[in-house]
C-alpha cells in the first residue's frame, strides 16, 4: 500500500473548511448570548 502526499493546497483547504466550522459556530455562540444579555439588562432596569 502506497500513500499519497498531501498537496499543500488541499491541507489549506481543509484547514480553512473545518476551522470555518468553529468560526461559525463561535459567532452565532457570541451573538445568541450578546442578545440574551442585553435583555436581562433591559428587564432588570425596567
């Protein structure tokens, strides 16, 4: 059985495509509690 060597571009692209994954998931993580945040503030000051 023989491997093959990983091309530089194709470890790039997956390197890219599953930290992507993570990019995503932190940003709507964030915005989702941002928001939910701001609406206890403005429930406890009202």
């Amino acid at each position: 059985m023989k491997g093959s060597s990983a091309n530089a571009l194709e470890v790039l692209v997956t390197y890219f495509g599953i930290m992507s994954v993570f990019v995503m998931g932190t940003y709507y993580f964030e915005k989702m509690w941002n928001r939910r945040k701001r609406a206890s503030k403005v429930k406890a000051n009202a």
